[in-house]
C-alpha cells in the first residue's frame, strides 16, 4: 500500500480527484495518509476532513524564521513517512532538507506544458496569463519528480490542452484542470502505485 501525504494551498480541486480516484479503484494500492497545508483557510483542508483524512496546517507564519518552518515541515513529513508526497497547489517552496530526504518521491503538478511558462512566480493564474500573452495554441499540465530547483524535476506525464478564441486566464485555467491537471495527477501516483515507474 503506497502511503501518501498531499500538500495543499487553496480549494484542494486537485485532491479531490485524488481523494475521488482512491475510493473508485482508479488509483490502486493507495492510501492518503494526511493532506499538510500552509493556509488553516484552505477548503482542501475541508476536503480532507470530510473524507476523514487527517489535516495538518503547518504556517510559515506560525514560525520565527523560514529555517524554522523548514525543519518543522521535515520533522513532521518523518513523522509521517510517506512513500510519496504529493504536491497539489501548494505554494510554499520545498526545503532541499525535505528534497534529500525524500528522493524521487515528491511528485507537482505544474499546470502548463515544462518548460513553458515555469519556475520562480509562475504559479496559479500567472501561468495562463503568461499563456495567453504569448498567444500559445496549445498549453496543458505536467507532473514532474520534485528536486531542488523550482518545476525543474523528471517530468513524468503531459497533457496538452488547447486554447480557444476568447479565453480568459479563468477559463483557460478551468480547461486545464478538468482536461489535464485532474486526469494525468491521479494517473501518475496509480503508475508508482503499482509499480510502473
Ligand atoms: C491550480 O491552479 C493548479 O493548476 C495548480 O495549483 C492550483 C491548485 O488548485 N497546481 P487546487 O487547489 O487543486 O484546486
């Protein structure tokens, strides 16, 4: 049974369809062990709750300095001992302690093809604003193995997705969820789940 710990910033659409996919069969030999996030506000943590999976709110703001977050995030991950920590919308950078001491298994879904539209401030509706101002035809998700640099890991899985006459960064960002983020995030940790990568 693959133990899993998702890290969550926002409405937590992302791990619901991981949440969703474990109770359906379509991601087998998993189980969701804890959803960690930085923001006690975030409905993902809602979404835990509901499906009786244990939060964990762990805020940099709560800590004196940022190496003191860092070491409380590694200490409780340790505490936990996932096989695979998931990154769905979490916004807080990961520490390279947490990197080294959890290597190749931290998984991120990005939502835009890498290494389009990636790295430092590209996150959230930045991503597809910065789409849309290139006027890309086909943008899409990826999940990739976290390491230390930002969205810079082995990608794992890509879905393109295309861009359509008149799109917002809303709208393109819903496309992109619903055609991508929310197929290709519950497919990869199936495939380490069951040993195909
Ligand atoms: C989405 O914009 C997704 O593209 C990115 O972070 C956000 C997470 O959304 N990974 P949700 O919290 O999973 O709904």
């Amino acid at each position: 049974m693959l133990k899993v710990v998702v890290c969550v910033s926002g409405g937590g659409t992302n791990l619901q369809h991981i949440i969703d996919g474990v109770a359906d069969g379509t991601i087998r030999n998993t189980k969701i062990t804890a959803v960690i996030s930085n923001n006690e506000g975030a409905y993902a943590l809602t979404r835990a709750e509901k499906a009786g999976i244990p939060g964990v709110v762990l805020s940099p703001k709560d800590y004196p300095d940022r190496a003191a977050f860092n070491e409380a995030l590694l200490d409780k991950l340790e505490e936990l001992s996932p096989d695979l920590i998931v990154l769905a919308g979490y916004l807080v950078r990961i520490p390279e302690a947490v990197v080294a001491a959890f290597p190749k298994k931290i998984i991120n879904i990005h939502p835009s093809l890498i290494p389009s539209f990636c790295g430092k401030g590209y996150y959230g509706l930045k991503v597809h604003e910065a789409a849309l101002a290139r006027g890309v035809k086909v943008t899409g998700a990826t999940v990739h193995y976290v390491d230390e640099d930002v969205d810079h890991g082995e990608i794992i899985l890509q879905k393109a997705v295309n861009v359509q006459k008149g799109d917002t960064p809303e709208i393109l960002q819903k496309r992109v969820m619903e055609q991508a983020e929310w197929i290709i995030l519950p497919k990869a940790i199936d495939m380490i789940a069951t040993g195909e990568i």
